[in-house]
C-alpha cells in the first residue's frame, strides 16, 4: 500500500558554543550585519527622514476688488507721451488725478465643478480714452486673497499682474491664464500661518514711491508665498474706431497646486518604518539562510542538539 504525508512539522535543532568561541562572534556579525545594513543602504540612496512632503490642493481663492491700472499713452498729433491711471485706493487716486481715467470694470468669479471653491475670475476693463491718445502699454495689478486648508491653515495675499504692450496704437488687450502660487521654502504641516497676509500696498500712504510698480514687484518679490499669473494667450488688438473705450479682457484661472510641507514627527517615522522593514525583511531571510548552512555543515564548530536520542 502507498503512503503519503499525513503530517509534517519542520525539525527543531539547536547549536551551542561558549561565549568567547568563533560562533558567538559570527552571530553577533550577522545580527549587526542584518539589522545596521539596511539603514546605511536607505540612509545612501534616498535617506532614512523624509523631512518634506507634497500635497495636492485646491486653494480657496477669492478677489479683493483691489486694482490699480496704468496705460502708457501717446498723442497721436503731437508725439507727447503720458499715461492714465485709475485704482481702487482713494490715495493713489489723489497723486495721479492729473491723469486720472475712470473705467467701466466687470468682474465674476466662477465655479465651474460646483466644489464651493471659485475655479476662474473673468475680468472686463473699458478705459475711456481720447481720440488722439494712443494707448501703447498697460498694467494691471490685481489682489486676491489665498487660502489653503488641507494641512495648515494658511492665509496670504497675492497679486495678478496683466502686462501688455505694443508699437502699434491698441483698441484691447485680452488674455487667458492661470494665478499659479509660487513658494521659496515649505510650509509647516499644522498650525495657522498668516504672516503673508498683510496687505501688499499702504493704502493710506500719499507718497508716490509706495505705488510704484518697481517698488511693489520687489516688496512682493521678497515673500515666501505668492501667487504669479502666467498668460497663455496673450492678445493686442489695434485699430481702435474714434470714440471707442481701450478695452481689458482676462481670464484668470486658479488650479490646483501642489504644496511643499514640512513632515510632521508621526509622518516622518512611518515613512522610515516602511522603508526600514522594506529592505530589512531581505536582509533576515538571506542572514537565516547563511546562519543554517554554516551551523548545519559544522563550518563553525558548534554542539549540535538534536530534539531526538539515538536508538
């Protein structure tokens, strides 16, 4: 009659030295070997502590109907060169009433997917214009408030810049494109940031220079977190018809980001756990492997107790 295995359970075998012998020292190497080992090969390939992270978000954005314009012009006639401008703040107003022009300005924030969240501003400007000036270059600064909740609760004020310019005299200007924020270090991981909320431009100030472009872009330029707009799709149009308004047409997108974080205490350690015991479980199999084939062979010299006693 045949047989076959009804039951099998793997031999328990042990092997014993004394302390100061050549099979202590080989243990103690192969326990160093398997568990130092793989934190030398994690620390040289991409390190044990991942100290930055990113996410994926889509920031709250909302606008602060905050503007200031400037249009460079020329006389066609006379070849003079001037400008006109207009803002939101009653101060620079005041400094530039010489050359102030009141626009028609239209504006609507959408959401497109329903999410709560405003995905695009459209924003409409009409300039009145004389039918001698040309209008040869514009700038438009626009201020929106940033918020982002995923992690931290962070807070800043950013600001869209609408640039165009020409040798040929415009009649509009439109672009299409996205308010991207740009970071220079990561942001903490929990909290409440708020240090770049402070407004960009001193609306109580009457001296000319806290307007200045020059002077805005550097101050704005010397944040950690902002927001730059990035047009696509730029568009001069001339020949502007006599009597009819210079026209900004812009289409402002606010995607989702990816944001720099610093990694909690929690975070950090679950990603070394998961990258330890990754390569270590390799190391434990090929150090057991190693230890039953010297011991078994006697390549060390070992007292080998069977679980069993001879007949």
């Amino acid at each position: 009659m045949a047989l076959y295995d009804v039951y099998y359970h793997p031999e328990f075998r042990r092997y014993r030295a004394s302390v100061c012998s050549k099979a202590t020292l080989f243990i103690i190497f192969i326990y160093l070997f398997t568990f130092i080992m793989p934190i030398l090969i994690i620390y040289r390939s991409n390190g044990l502590w991942i100290t930055t992270w990113t996410t994926s978000e889509q920031p709250e954005v909302k606008f602060k109907h905050q503007i200031i314009s400037l249009f460079d012009t020329k006389d066609s006639q006379t070849g003079h060169v001037s400008f006109l401008a207009w803002s939101t703040y009653p101060q620079f107003n005041v400094i530039h009433q010489g050359n102030l022009r009141i626009p028609l300005i239209k504006s609507r924030e959408l959401d497109e997917n329903g999410d709560g969240k405003s995905d695009a501003l459209m924003f409409d400007m009409e300039v009145p214009v004389l039918s001698t000036e040309d209008v040869h270059r514009i700038n438009i600064l626009l201020f929106f408030e940033f918020k982002l909740k995923k992690l931290a609760l962070v807070t800043f004020e950013a600001m869209a810049v609408i640039s165009a310019e020409s040798f040929l005299p415009g009649a509009a200007a439109s672009t299409i494109g996205e308010l991207r924020i740009k970071q220079r270090n990561a942001l903490a991981h929990k909290g409440v940031d708020t240090t770049w909320n402070n407004p960009l431009v001193n609306e109580g100030s009457l001296a000319p220079q806290d307007y200045d472009l020059s002077y805005l872009f550097q101050q704005y330029a010397d944040r950690n977190l902002t927001a730059q707009f990035v047009s696509e799709y730029p568009i001069w149009t001339s020949g502007r018809p006599k009597g009819d308004r210079f026209k900004v047409l812009a289409t402002i997108r606010y995607p989702e980001e990816r944001i720099l974080h610093h990694t909690g205490f929690w975070q950090m350690f679950k990603y070394a756990v998961v990258q330890y015991i990754a390569v270590v479980v390799v190391f434990v199999y090929v150090s057991e492997r190693l230890k039953r084939f010297v011991f078994s062979h006697q390549l060390i010299n070992t007292v080998a107790i069977k679980p069993y006693k001879n007949n």
